[in-house]
C-alpha cells in the first residue's frame, strides 16, 4: 500500500514535472518553417539540355537497346523523347507512343485508380476480404486494411507467392495459398509482396462491383487520356509500336529471348503505358488530382498515398536518411525536408523503369526502358534531379544502381556451385529410387520421370514446367531455374521419401512429401 508520504511526493513530483513542461513550451524554439520551393526554371532547363547526352551516354555504357522518356515542370511536359531501337535487329525506333511494361511502376499507378475509386482518405484503412485470400493468422485476416497490403506491411514474406506465379499458378491458386506463408508482425515489419497488394486491388474491384481492369479503365486510364496504357497482357502484346523486352548476352549483346506475362499480378507489375502516357499521369500527380482543369482523383485520398506507412530502409548510420514506403510508392525527404517520391520497376525478363517525383517543386520524370534491369532508368532519374539541383551528378549513378541490382541477383543464388562437384562424388542410387508424385500443400504437385538410359527429369507446376536433373554428389542433384524469378542452378535432395528444392524452400514450404 502506498503511504500518504509516497503519495505527496508522487503529486510533487506530478506537479514539478508539469510545471517543467509549461516552461519549456514556452522557451523551447518553434518548429522549423516549411520547406519551400527552390529549384528555378532555369535549373530545370539546363538539367532537361543535358538529358539527352546522359541517356545516350548511359546507353553506349550498358547496351540497352530502347529507352523513352517524359519529364513534367510545373504542369507542362518539357521534355519527351524516345531513344534507340524497340527490338534488337530491327530498325523501328522507340517514339514517345512506344507501348512498355512498367514492372513495378505499376504500383503507384494502381494507389492512384484506388484512391479515385475512394472518396474518404478513410478508406484505406478499413478491413478489405477477397473470396479465397487469406493469411496464416485468422485475427490479420479478418483486420488487413488495403493501406496494409499497399505498404506491404501485412507481414507476409518478401514477395510471397511470386515463385507460384513463376512456375505458372493462376492468381486464385496463389491467393489461396498464401494462407500458408508465415507471417512477420502485423503493421511492424517491411516485406515487398506484388500479391499482397494485387490482393488489395481486386478487392477494391470488386467491393465497385467491377474488375480491376474496368477499374482502371474508368477512374484513371479514361479520364486522364491514357489512351495507350493498360493492365491486360493482351493490350501489351497487340500493340504495333511496342518496345521488346531483352536480356543481356553473355557476349554483352542484348536480345529479345523472354516475354513477360504478369496478369497474374497485374495490378502490383501488369501496367504497360508510354511514355506520353505516362506525362499525362505525372501531371495529375503533380497537381494534386487535377489535369487539364478536370478534378479526376480526389485531392485528399491521393495526397493520403504519399504519407509514410511503414520504415522500408532503415537509416544505415547515424547520418542517413530513412526510407518509407507509402501506399504505393517510396517515401523520402531530401536535406531541405521537401518530400521525395519514387519508385522503380523490374522484369528480369527484361523491363527496367522508374518514376521520381518532388511534390513541392511540381517536377518529375518517368523512364522507361526495354532491357532487364542494369540501373539505366534509375540512374537517368538520379542523374536529372542532381543536375537540376547542383548543376551536374554527384556520383557516378550508373556504377551504384547496376552493383544494386546485381547484388539483388548475387543474394538469390544458392551458395553451392552445382557445376563444380566434391572431389569425391557418392554416387547416386537406381534412378528408380528417386522417381515417383511428390507433393507440397503450397507448390502443388512434383513428378520424378526417368528416361530409358536413367535421366531424371523433374517436372513442376500446373502446366507442368520440366526440368532435366543433373547429379551433383550422393541423393542429391540440380537443375538451372527458368523464369521471372530465375537463381540459376539449384538443388535438388532426396531424404527418405522427400523431395526439396532448394530455391522453393526459403520459407520451408519446399519439401515435397512421396504419395
């Protein structure tokens, strides 16, 4: 029990202490002021006259066959320019009409149809549902919020689901498998996942009563004379002036090898949009949800889209700067506090672009690119906004945001080098030990054939995909990854009447169990 001497000291205490705030709201200094704008038409000017040289520059450097690009001032499209060739070996060049897939650009184009379909900031935060989608805890199911799945804050897993889309599982399988995924904390923890936010998108659609496509469609893509801009593969894939994507050649040539579906995941990386296109949508951001005097997207529920959710890139040492993603986009502040918004895309497959915008200057630049990801888009962004801001680049961006990438790719690939075996190789047994129907409650069914002469093949996915085998050393074996999400050479291992594979099992869901 407290006495009554505690409890004097403790009303002291209260009243010392609040007499200590008083004081210091009186005495402490006022927030700093605002930041405003700072950059000068001429500034814009000299960066947009140097832009052509740096994108040419950035492509004699890495090779990338076709590059488009649009910047926006102060509502006006300053600059719009297509460079190089839309297929390697053949002479159509790349115009500012020339169709590209976005990747991931496609996710702030998607946070600006939902919150037109808003009319209340709010409603990013109420609980969505989507018929067979699901999450491994009941209690997140039943409060996931479309700003949770936007910021991909949900606590599913990087990019869960992304290897069932690769080995050719529609979206509804995928949804409902995510079920099984294992979770982070709930609104605590940062993980990048396309179906996270496609799941938030379609239940947006259909809660509008109308497909996502449609959505699109008449929100934004309609209203904003987005006339060559889509979210369906097919509008992509029939348009005649239409950038390839390419893939670099070992011999450092570039060809045109894959083609990359995404409906799948359309709304998260299934955008394809011009240049031109993509100035217009840039203008409305600009503007705060207004083009060419129309009100298209209201100005608090887009504006709502630009506010940190959640730390995707905590400060690295005391002197940097905290990334956030918002719903939709990265998040930054610059050293003058003004507001920063970007976001990159990428098919391995072959797409690489970006869009950067600074708000308070009402400036920003769309590249779009039709080679695999090698930093080029990137690096033109960083580049212009440095020459708008210091006259000239301040790092050699190419070199930082390629390593980026490449370190990207390093960081997937298994740790064993299955093309160079032990010294002393355990054979492996009759291949009739190893052939037989596996299965995984997430990846479906796994098939082990064997040819007349023994070689296994190991087939996957719904279609199936087949995958010759290759023995490394004892009961286990490889076979090179296909796909958007590719890691190379990976394993294969057979333990008591299991199957793993060593790229599918991050999240130990890729243990194949012998029916």
């Amino acid at each position: 029990m407290r006495t009554r001497t505690a409890a004097a000291g403790a009303a002291l205490a209260a009243a010392v202490a609040s007499s200590l705030l008083a004081t210091a709201a009186t005495t402490a200094p006022s927030p700093p002021p605002a930041p405003q704008p700072a950059l000068t038409d001429e500034a814009v000017a000299k960066a947009v006259d140097r832009l052509d040289r740096t994108i040419e520059d950035l492509m004699r450097r890495t090779g990338v066959p076709g590059v488009s690009v649009a910047v926006v001032h102060d509502d006006e499209v300053v600059h719009l320019k297509g460079f190089g060739v839309r297929r390697t070996g053949e002479r159509a060049a790349v115009g500012p009409d020339t169709v590209f897939q976005l990747a991931s650009v496609s996710k702030p184009v998607s946070s600006s149809v939902v919150a037109g379909a808003f009319t209340d900031p709010a409603e990013w935060d109420r609980h969505i549902t989507v018929p067979g989608f699901s999450l491994k805890d009941p209690w997140v199911t039943g409060h996931v919020t479309a700003a949770d799945l936007f910021s991909h804050r949900s606590g599913l897993p990087d990019h869960a689901g992304d290897l069932l889309e690769d080995l050719g599982y529609d979206q509804s399988y995928i949804f409902d498998h995510l079920r099984l995924e294992p979770l982070t904390p709930f609104r605590a923890s940062y993980a990048y996942t396309n179906f996270g936010l496609t799941a938030a998108a379609e239940a947006i659609a259909r809660a509008k009563g109308t497909t996502w496509q449609k959505l699109c469609a008449d929100t934004l893509f309609k209203p904003a004379g987005m006339t060559r801009t889509s979210t369906e593969f097919s509008a992509y894939a029939k348009a005649p002036d239409r950038a390839s994507t390419h893939v670099k050649n070992p011999d450092g040539t570039w060809s045109p090898r894959f083609v990359r579906n995404a409906d799948a995941q359309a709304p998260a990386g299934g955008v394809s949009s011009t240049a031109r296109d993509m100035s217009r949508w840039l203008r409305l951001q600009l503007a705060g949800g207004t083009l060419d005097g129309k009100r298209i997207i209201p100005a608090d529920t887009l504006a709502r889209t630009y506010v940190p959710e959640i730390v995707s890139q905590p400060p690295a040492n005391p002197t940097a700067r905290t990334g956030f993603y918002g719903l939709g986009w990265n998040v930054s502040y610059d050293a003058a506090g003004r507001l920063r918004l970007s976001h990159s895309g990428g098919f391995e497959l072959g797409a690489n672009t970006n869009v950067t915008m600074l708000p308070l200057e009402r400036l920003g630049i769309v590249v779009l690119t039709n080679g695999a990801p090698v930093g080029l888009a990137d690096a033109v962004a960083l580049d212009f906004f440095d020459s708008v801001e210091y006259g000239k680049a301040t790092a050699d961006w190419l070199g930082l945001t390629g390593s980026v990438y490449q370190q990207m790719r390093d960081a997937t690939r298994s740790p064993t080098d299955y093309s160079d075996p032990p010294a002393s190789v355990r054979p492996a047994q009759d291949s009739a030990a190893y052939t037989g129907t596996y299965v995984s409650p997430y990846y479906g069914k796994a098939t082990v054939t064997a040819d007349a002469k023994g070689a296994l093949t190991l087939s996957l996915g719904p279609k199936p995909l087949r995958f010759p085998l290759a023995h490394y050393d004892g009961d286990t074996f490889s076979f090179e990854t296909t796909g958007e999400y590719a890691t190379g050479r990976t394993g294969v291992t057979f333990t008591d009447g299991t199957l793993r594979v060593e790229y599918l099992d991050a999240d130990h869901l890729g243990t194949f169990t012998e029916q």
